[in-house]
C-alpha cells in the first residue's frame, strides 16, 4: 500500500474563490450595460419569458447590479433602476 504525504493546518476561515461562473444570460446583461439604455426589450426563442427573467433575476443578483427584470406578453424587460432623491 504506498502512502501520501500531507499537511494539515488550523486556519481561521476560508479562502475566497477567485473564480467567477459565467451564466448563459450574462452577455444579455452585459450588452444591456454597455449599450447605455434606460430600457431594452428581449425575446429569446425557444424560452419562456417566465424562464428568463428568473434566470436573469439569478445573475442580477449574484451580480449585485442595479437592474430591473420584467415581463408582459412573452417579452422580457430590462430597466436600469433609478435612485430616488432623498
């Protein structure tokens, strides 16, 4: 039986990955970003809007981007959010 060898150490958390995933629906978002609109609408073939916009509610998210997501109609709508003054 051969052996291995290893090192065990207490640490006092994790360390942060480094690598992001990327989603399916992030050139949506990105295109969104860089084309400068208030707002844009999608339809995507062979998807329900239903489907997308929770997809992309997901990446918003994960993305912390200030980014509406709807639907009306089979269309899905991305909308910059606007702050409001206080």
């Amino acid at each position: 039986m051969s052996k291995i060898k290893f090192e065990m150490k207490k640490v006092e958390k994790k360390r942060e990955k480094k690598s992001t995933k990327r989603s399916i629906f992030d050139p949506m978002i990105d295109q969104f970003i860089e084309g400068g609109e208030e707002l844009v609408e999608i339809s995507v073939e062979d998807k329900r809007a239903s489907y997308i916009v929770s997809q992309l509610k997901k990446r918003i998210g994960v993305r912390e981007l200030e980014i509406d997501v709807s639907n009306a109609q089979g269309f899905v709508y991305l909308e910059k959010k606007t702050r409001e003054p206080v």
